[in-house]
C-alpha cells in the first residue's frame, strides 16, 4: 500500500466539484493511476480525518494533440485518474 502522500496529487476545484462537494458531500480528486478504491479510502481518512462512505473512480484517457515543434505530427497528454470521494453527513474536506 503506497503512503497517502503517493496517493492523493490534488483536490480539483471547478465549478462542477463545487456543486457536488456543497449539496452531495462528494469531492473530487487527482489520485496515482494504481491506485485502487480502499488505497484511495484509507488515504483521505488520514489526510483529511473524515469518514468516506464510497469511492467512485474514473480514467480520462489523454488527448490527442498536434505537435508544431514536430511538424505537425501528434503527440499525445498525460493519461490522469480521478476518484470521487463521497463523506459521511457532516464531514467537509477543507480547501484554501
């Protein structure tokens, strides 16, 4: 099992996770591509000190882009995993 810091990259902000975190309890997350669902539990219990109720994950596959530098030829982002975390009634993650 890989350390909590390993785990969780960043706590996303958008306007979307916004909605979901104030009405559902839900917050999204950047998690480390191995990651699975009780790594990623046991990781914001220990971070943020709440109770997780469920974890969702999802991978966004990167997106094909063209390369100027390359003469046009593609290349391809970073791959990335995200998981949503969703909290126990009354737990909040507090974010800056």
């Amino acid at each position: 099992m890989k350390r909590p810091e390993q785990v969780i990259k960043e706590v996303s902000i958008t306007e979307k996770s916004n909605i979901l975190s104030s009405h559902l309890g839900q917050y999204t997350l950047s998690v480390h591509p191995d990651a699975d669902k009780i790594n990623i539990k046991h990781a914001v219990e220990k971070t943020f000190d709440v109770s997780v109720i469920r974890v969702n994950t999802l991978n966004r596959k990167g997106k094909r882009k063209a390369d100027l530098r390359r003469r046009g030829k593609f290349g391809q982002k970073a791959s990335s995993k995200r998981a949503i975390v969703t909290l126990k009634e009354g737990d909040v993650i507090e974010i800056v």
